[in-house]
C-alpha cells in the first residue's frame, strides 16, 4: 500500500511539474507560435512572477521584504502584470528589428532579472534565496492562513489543526496537481479561442507575411507587443506555480537560463509550435523523458557502482546529467532538421468549406 | 596628482578595462562576421571561445605530464585554433547549413541548442568545477615598474596584459591585411554588402563561409585564452558570460564592420570597467554586482536611439 501511494505520488508530482512546464510552452506558443516572436529570456519571465509571488506571499522575515499576507490569487495576478509589464518595456524597444536582435535583448534581460535579484540581498536574500513559499491548499494548514477570514470562518484554530491532522501528510499534492492541471486547460481553451478569433488569424498573418499584413492595414508592432506581453504574463504565472512547488527560489539554480529556458523550446518544437495540444504533449513528453531518464542513469549507475567497487560513481552521476543535457540537445536539432513542424504540426482553424455552406461565415 | 587620482584610475580601472575591451573584441569580431556574412546571430560563439580555452589547458597540461614542457598558454593555444576551427566548420555543415534557404531563425535556435550541446559536452568532459588554467599570483613587470617609477607614475602591469594587448593588436593588424588585401577578404566582404551580388560575380559563398568560420574560430580562441589567462583559471560559463557584451559590442560597432566590432568591444570594456570608478563621491558609480549590465544597458540604447550602430553597420 505504501508502495502503491509512494507510486501514484510520483506519477502526481511528474503531472504537477509537467504542468508548469505545459503553462511555460503555452506561453512561448503564443510568442512563438502565434506571432513568430522569438524568445530565449523564458526563465527571467519566470523569475519575476515567482519573485513577485514569494515577496507578496512570504511570511515576515528578516532576510527579504516580506509580511505582506496578500491573498494568493492576488499575488498571482500581480506576478503576471509584472512579468507583462517588463516584456512590453523590451517589446516597444526590439520588436521593430528583425528577431534576432529579440533573442539577444531577451537572453540579456533574463541576465539583468538575474543580476538584479541577486544583488538587491534587502529585497530578496541575495543569492541565498527565499525560503517557505506558501502552497495553494498546503497553505491551509499554516496558521497565518487559517486565523485570517475567509478560513477562520469556518472554524477554530484548534477544530482546524485537529482537521488537517486526520489527514495524510500528502493530503494537499492531487489538489494542487488537480489546481494546476485545471489552469492549464483554462489557458488552453483561452488560446484556442484566441487563435481562431481575428485576432488569431492576425497574427498568423503576420507571422507568415509580414509585408502583406502591414500593407492590408494591420498594426504589426502593436499586434506583436500584444502576443509578446500575453506571453510573457502566461510565464509569470507558470512563474508564480513554480515557486510554489520548489517553495525554495533562488536567482542561481532554479532559473537557470540555459536549462529551464532550453527544455522549454524543446518542449514547444518536439509537440508542434503553433499547436497548443502540441505544445502541453510537448511539454508532458519531454518532462517525462528527463524526469525518467534522471532515475534510470543513476539506477544504471548503481548497478554499476556495484559490479566495479572502485568506482565513484558520485562523479559519475554529475557527468552523466550533462551528458543528458548534451542529449536532449542533439534531441532537439535533430527534430529542428527532420520534423520541423513536431509531432502535432499546426492546423490551421476551419474557414470555408462547411463553414460557407451552412452560411455562417 | 598621480598619486590621489592617477595611479589608481590607470593602474585599477584604465588598463583592467582595456584588457577586457581586447577580449571583447576578438569576440565581437567573430560574431559580426557571421552576422552579416551567415546573417544570423550565433549564440554558440561565446561556448567555442570556452571550449578553445580548455583545449588549450589540455594541450599544456599533456605537454607538461607526457613530455615535461611546460608550453605557455599561446604556443598551447596553436592545436586549440585548429580544433575550434575545426568544430565551426563541423558545426556549420551538419547543424547550420541545412537551414541556410530557410528562415533565418531557425539557425538562430540551431545556434542556441548548439551552445547548450558545446558546454554540457565541456561540463560532462572536464567537469563542472573551475579550473586553475595558470597557478600562481600575476606579479607586475618590473621594468615598467621601476621605468615608470623613476618618473613618478607607477603603472603595475603584470605580463600578461603585456601579452593579451600585443596579441590583440596582431590579429587586429592580421585581420586589416586579410579583409582589405587579400582575395578572400574582399570576398568576405562583398558577400557581407551583397551576398546575391556577390554570387553572381563568381564568389563561390560556401568558400566564403568557411573562411568565416576560419576567422570567427580564430579570434574566439584568442579570446578565450586571453581570458583565461587573465582570470587565471577556466569555468564552463566564462563563455556564456562573454556573450552579452560581445553582442553589444557587435551591434555598437555595427553589424558587418570588424573594426566597429573592435572599438565597440573597448568601449564595453572600458565602460565596465570605468563604470565602478569612484566619479562623484567616494563609492563607485554603481555597484560592483551591476558591472555585467552596463553591456546590457549600452546594447540597449544603441538598439533604440540608432541601431545600425556607431559605424553604420547593417541592419537586418
């Protein structure tokens, strides 16, 4: 039974994290997919909503700014505004030029978000980070939470605590995976609906011609800002999720830029850009190959370290992540080169045909 | 005077920043090369510069434990060009040119992944750990010392300054001769203005590139051990963080004009250096832990105020 729990507990928390990373591609399908923006600042965008959520959420401490108390969806809410806020700042600058200077102006901003949240140690801890991130129903159980309303509604300090203490330590993982799957598909059924309203269609006729958009009398900078702003708050908010399930951030390892940024684009290319079911099988594929592949090496390593005993294989295991890394790699210009479009390659919404014969058109 | 304000502005900030302008201009060389040449912006060229370095303590490290020589880090760095040379042009034809007819940014992602390929091969080969590249503490020449000394303006140079700023202006010389004198220079040149003018006029383009390549490798490698002998040791992110200012230094200079690309990476150097000079006050102008986004902030208002660059360079 305990096997069985500590099974399905996996397969919950691969759900969970797979699902932030769904969030992250479904932001970069807008940018990417929808308008052709290209985007490489991906982990800064998700630094400042999970710093944005941590400083509005954390308890008081005397290491960062903190003791706000905000709500959690309001703290949420203002992750994205920021994350949007400053993706329009680097938007009105870059956008006009051609999308390589993009790529470069958004791998520097994720540098300068970097830079600024490890140097302002009085707002955020400096490199050391911040530490006891409230969860979404976790969060139930801390006391600050359940003495204000709406909680101390329903019961006393002392009914609560005798509440929460029936249940399983796990109690709150299928919720929050439960939370997390539900925005996803929200997001989902928001794009789709995007993509095929005039707006969508925009902005595919931007990306595939540019000239022949600006000449029908669209506004492409502003249509591009657009996809670009609404990106960058769809990743503040996979932001903001993130650092509730690590509840540790800091500026160093958890948002590497390389790392989260590049398994994103994997992500996005291997499940089809333009494509958002593509893009959330992408994201859930690929997450699992590297969640799954992690345990096998080092189990294989195991076997190994056990055959040969002179062997470290702590080493080892730390080479063989980034041979991993050095895979998922190749991984991904292998399917650059074979399968551009990816595994789901867009498809573009019904315009005629049916549509023109039953006259709704 | 030299004492209250001149031997620590010249001797702290002046040359330090100088030193890493050259290292930011090698860099810079390369990448507006194949800016303008190959047309997109190669992210994998700060990984070549730190895979160059490591290739060339690896050539002194086997020097010194196989045959007891001890080589110094720019004889070492001889086998590294060709191997760095040798990767571009690996990369370039099973990575790159399979997208050249199409839209330029899926090289762009090409290039991206390749720099996450390079350095995870660099981390999974030697390590993630810094290494020591040259032990020891750099001491200042002695003769520039004392000559300097006796007229009352001590400038403490270690050597390996000496070193990186003679280099830097060798291949700078090389670089003029080449692009302006010989044939394939011009020829980088001509497809650099015009790259369907300059076919039809019988430059054979992926000759052209190669010697791109060539080039790009080239001055990376430079860069790459000059900035590993001035940091003294090697990290798989040196790369990485050379990237950004050698962007800026690219698009400063302008996109397509070399020597652009070498003032616009002293003028970084300088202003990185410069920017953390105590002007106004006693502590510095900013804050030491904001010096990397002077690059940042520099490429930025290039990009809005005039984006071809100091040297009208071109714009894609």
């Amino acid at each position: 039974m305990d096997m069985l729990i500590g099974y399905s507990l996996y397969g919950i928390s691969l759900l969970t994290v797979g699902g932030i990373y769904a969030i992250l591609a479904l932001g970069l399908n807008i940018q990417w997919g929808y308008a052709g923006l290209f985007n490489v600042g991906i982990a800064g965008f998700a630094a400042i909503g999970a710093y944005t959520f941590a400083l509005m959420t954390t308890a008081p401490s005397g290491y960062h700014f903190g003791g706000l108390d905000l709500p959690l969806p309001l703290a949420i809410a203002c992750a994205m505004l920021l994350s949007g806020m400053v993706a329009f700042l680097i938007g009105i600058v870059c956008i006009r030029l051609r999308s390589d200077y993009l790529a470069i102006s958004t791998i520097g901003i994720a540098e300068i978000i970097k830079l600024v949240l490890k140097n302002e140690t009085e707002l955020t801890n400096g490199p050391r980070g911040i530490n006891k991130i409230p969860r979404v129903w976790e969060h139930l159980t801390e006391e600050r939470f359940y003495t204000k309303a709406p909680m101390s509604w329903f019961s006393d300090a002392q009914g609560w605590d005798y509440f929460f203490d029936k249940l399983p330590i796990w109690w709150w993982q299928p919720f929050f995976c439960l939370t997390i799957l539900l925005i996803v598909f929200i997001i989902y059924k928001l794009l789709e609906k995007a993509q095929q309203s005039p707006w969508g269609r925009m902005m595919t006729a931007i990306r595939e011609n540019e000239n022949a958009a600006h000449a029908a009398g669209k506004d492409v900078t502003r249509r591009r800002i657009e996809a670009f702003v609404i990106g960058a708050m769809v990743m503040g908010l996979a932001g903001a999720i993130l650092s509730q399930h690590l509840r540790l951030i800091d500026p160093t390892n958890t948002f590497d830029p390389s790392k989260m940024t590049f398994l994103v684009w994997v992500m996005l290319i291997a499940g089809g850009s333009g494509n958002n079911r593509g893009a959330i099988f992408g994201a859930f594929l690929v997450w699992v190959i590297w969640s799954a592949s992690e345990i096998f090496i080092n189990s294989g390593l195991h076997i190994f370290g056990e055959m040969i005993s002179n062997v470290d294989i702590s080493l080892l295991k730390t080479r063989a992540g980034y041979l991993r890394m050095m895979i998922i790699g190749l991984l991904l210009q292998y399917i650059l080169q074979k399968y551009p479009d990816g595994i789901m390659p867009e498809s573009r919404p019904v315009q005629t045909g049916e549509k023109l014969k039953k006259g709704r058109v | 005077m030299w004492e209250t304000f001149g031997f620590e502005f010249v001797n702290f900030y002046l040359i330090p920043g100088l030193v890493l302008g050259c290292i930011y201009a090698l860099g810079a060389i390369g990448i507006t090369l194949t800016f303008s040449i190959l047309r997109f912006a190669n992210f994998a060229h700060g990984e070549v510069m730190m895979i160059g370095a490591y290739f060339t303590w690896t050539a002194m490290i086997l020097s010194n434990d196989l045959f007891g020589v001890p080589l110094h880090p720019l004889v070492a760095a001889a086998p590294a060009v060709i191997l760095a040379i040798g990767l571009f042009i690996l990369v370039d034809r099973y990575f790159y040119k399979p997208f050249r007819s199409a839209s330029t940014i899926r090289v762009v992602m090409a290039s991206f992944g390749m720099m996450l390929i390079i350095r995870s091969f660099v981390q999974a080969v030697w390590g993630p750990n810094q290494l020591t590249f040259v032990p020891g503490i750099a001491k200042p020449n002695e003769m520039v010392k004392n000559l300097t000394a006796s007229i009352d303006m001590m400038i403490l140079v270690p050597n390996k300054h000496f070193w990186i700023i003679a280099g830097t202006l060798i291949i700078m010389l090389a670089l003029s001769w080449l692009l302006t004198k010989t044939k394939i220079g011009k020829g980088m040149r001509a497809v650099s203005d015009s790259p369907e003018l300059a076919k039809v006029s019988g430059i054979d383009v992926e000759i052209i590139v190669k010697a791109t390549w060539f080039v790009g490798g080239f001055c990376a490698v430079a860069a790459g051990v000059f900035l590993a002998m001035d940091l003294q040791m090697l990290e798989t992110t040196m790369g990485f963080r050379m990237l950004l200012p050698m962007f800026a230094a690219a698009i400063l200079g302008g996109i397509g004009r070399p020597f652009g690309a070498v003032i616009g990476g002293l003028v970084i150097g300088l202003a990185e250096e410069l920017s953390v000079y105590p002007w106004f006050g006693n502590g510095s102008l900013i804050s030491p832990g904001y010096k990397t986004g002077v690059a940042f902030t520099i490429m930025v208002i290039m990009l809005v105020i005039r984006p071809s660059g100091l040297f009208k360079g071109r714009l894609f």
